[in-house]
DNA sequence: TTTCGAACAGAACATATGTGCCGCGTGGGA
DNA sequence: TCCCACGCGGCACATATGTTCTGTTCGAAA
C-alpha cells in the first residue's frame, strides 16, 4: 500500500490541477507528455495508473481526457473552488491555533475565489458564544483567517490580549508602544492595549453566516 | 443577433452541465448525440456552433471533449458553484425588488452549495449604510435572499416596514395579528408590528462579509 | 410559384488519443 | 551470479472523436 508519490507523479498531478484550471476540461496523455517533459506516452500511461491506484484520480477508460481529479482518499473534488479546512472553534477565552497545518480539520469548507481571494493557507473557525458581538459576528458564524504574525494598520485581525486570556476580533491600528484596537460596529469605543500585550494571530479574510 | 436559444440549443445546455456535473470532464460529441437523442453529430456540431456565437460556451477546435461552459455573456463559469446575481444594494429606506427575475444583475456572485444549499432563484443585494447593524450587518456585506412572500416563524426575513417605508432583517415571529421582530443581536429588544405592517420579501439564507 | 437560408440527416474523412507490445537499464534479493 | 520487478522509451495499432461534404426538408419572403 504505498501512499509516497514519485517525483513525476507529484509533476503530473500538479500539471492536472493547473491544466484543468486553465481549460476547464482534463488533458490529453500527449498533453501531460509534453507539459511534463516525459519521454513516453506509456510512461504517462503507467504513472496514471500508479496514481489510480492510490486514489488521487480516476479515469474512464477509453475515452479521451476522462480524467477526474481526486483527493488521494478517493473523494471527489471540486473545482474552481478552494478547500478550506474547519479546524475548530474559536471562543473569547482560547487562543487561535499557532500552526493551522497541523490541526486535522474537522470539516471542509469550499469557498470560491469570489470570498476566498487568492489566498493560501486559508483556516476556518465557527464561532461560539457572543464574545465577539462587538465585531458584528455572533454565535455560530464561521470567520475565514489568513495565518500572520504581523498585520499592517487598518486589517481586520485576530488578536490574542496577553493578560487578559481572551481572543478577539478587531481593526489593528499601532500606535508606537500601544495599539488601537478598534470594533468593526463603528458606534463602539476603541479600545488601547500595549503592544506587547497585543500578539496577531492572523487576518480576518471574511465571515460568513448561514441560516 | 440572436440571443434566444432553440429548445434543442437549451437541451444541449443542460446536458452539457449535467454530464460535466457528473463525469467532471465535458461530453463527445457523440455522448451529446445521444444523451439528447439527436440523429447526427453534425447537428450537434452545428448547434454547438450556434451556442459558441452566443457565447454560452467556448470551443478548442480538433479537441476532444474540448468543451468550456459560459454564462451567456462570454464569461468563463465555475463548476460545483451556484451563479448568483447582486441585484443592486439594500438601505433602510429602499424596498426590495419583489421580482427579481426582472432586474438585470450588476455583478455574479459564486457561491458553493456549502452556503447557498440547494435553493433556487437566490439573489444577493450589497447592504449600504449602517442602518441593519442591530442585525449584525454592517456597511459593505453581501446579503444572499432567498425570494418567499410567506415565511416560518423562526425565519429570518427582510420585512419591509409599510409605514415607516423601511427595510429591516430581523427574525420573525407572528404573534396573531401582530408581528414580533427580534434583532439578530440577542441583546437587543424586539419590536412589535402590526400583521398589515409588515411586508415578507424574503428569506435571509447567509450573510457574507469580505475584507 | 420560386428562392433562399436555417436546421437537419447521413456518411466519409482526418486525426487526436488511449492502449498494447517489445525491449532496455538498473537495483535488490536469492 | 542470475533473476525479476520496476520504471522507462519507442512505436504501432485501433478507435474515439471532431470535421466536412452533399443532400433533404421546411417555412418565410419575393
């Protein structure tokens, strides 16, 4: 049962993604062939098999370019979207996950570039409690983060205050040693912390709510 | 210039989406002759040609399969998405459109069946204006509905207010002959309407905030 | 009526494309 | 050492598939 990919297979699978990206319907072996520089259609044609094997695609035979593009457990994918994994909740008094990767997510989310932008790395939370009322999310919103240690003045962040234990969500303006931290309902106050109480723990992207 | 399609032109249409639903990869020809039951390839090839002019779809001649799905006006669609059109923008003072069909869309939005589900006929209006922020709705949000005149208790609807000529979202609770409407923001106090008062135009399915 | 073009039928044609077969290195195990 | 599976190259072959050509039908316009 070898799950390991070889190099070309990686190649191949790669030069899937974006051909099938770029023209919307699958390639040809010969098309692989050259945009792989590979030697043979027969060694397409074997790799192609090897992959199938695996589970990351699956191909109807016979029949031209009837290659679909699976996720290596055999599922279907979809296309023009981008998967983005749930990896949990987020509350006022947890911190974000640090190092999003290493989260299995719970569920997977497919948002198209329209919401998603052309960003990578993309995680989801769904919100619990009303914590974050303050920043017009409520009780089951899911917030979409962009993983950063650092913000530039006027996004949207995920803040972890230091002192307080408590994750929230608000617009990230430094000022020298301490920084504004400002609610998205702009009737509210801002609020000052000292820098170092204030760690960034990614860009707010986008929230959505679902009834 | 002819922008009405012919009945067998619409069926190719939806076959083509079907079969790309299903297959993930575009239809033969001959998978069209028969999926439609056409008698030869050169009328699907003369219809195919035909939907090209109208740019509802986008060939690669001496391809197979070679078949790209447009939305009618030349722009490239997503698969596995639900096209839906932001119809204009929502204030506080503006009814919404009852007939939707009959307003050209000044944008497309796509939408995963994540969020969108399987409903039909949705369309999306951009909020303006701070006037639904007790909704937990600010300035700049894309609001997707859902057209219904009636609605479930429990619902959250934009109701417009005949009296007061606005348009607010709120859940929605009949209470004989009046009307309870409870913010979003559960901290904030519901307010009474008389049954005439209040006019259902549709049902909230999501909301989307993008930074 | 005639004319003309849109839509279609049927078949032949050219080629794009998947598949099979034979053979060659190479590296690891017996 | 021999043997064999693995990965590969090269090529021929069958066919799946897009294209084209000739003709037919039908309805509207002349």
């Amino acid at each position: 049962m070898a799950d390991e990919l070889s190099a070309k297979q990686r190649g191949i699978l790669q030069f899937l993604e974006d051909f099938i990206a770029k023209h919307d319907y699958p390639p040809s072996i010969r098309d692989i062939q050259n945009g792989c520089d590979i030697s043979s259609t027969s060694v397409v044609d074997y790799n192609l098999k090897r992959l199938e094997e695996k589970g990351f695609i699956r191909r109807d035979r016979e029949v031209s370019r009837a290659i679909e593009l699976l996720d290596g457990q055999g599922e279907r994918r979809r296309r023009g979207t981008v998967q983005v994994p749930v990896l949990g909740k987020i509350a006022a008094g947890i911190p974000l996950p640090v190092h999003p990767d290493q989260l299995a997510p719970e569920d997977v989310l497919d948002l198209t570039e329209d919401i998603a932008g052309n960003r990578a790395g993309l995680y989801a939370l769904r919100v619990q409690g009303t914590s974050m009322i303050d920043a017009l999310i409520n009780d089951g919103d899911i917030v979409i983060l962009e993983p950063k240690q650092v913000a530039d003045p006027g996004d949207v962040i995920a803040a972890w205050i230091v002192d307080r234990e408590e994750t929230t969500l608000k617009k990230y303006y430094p000022e020298g040693a301490r920084v504004r931290l400002q609610p998205m309902n702009s009737t509210m106050e801002p609020i000052y912390e000292d820098a170092a109480n204030v760690e960034v723990q990614g860009k707010l992207v986008a929230t959505i709510r679902a009834f």
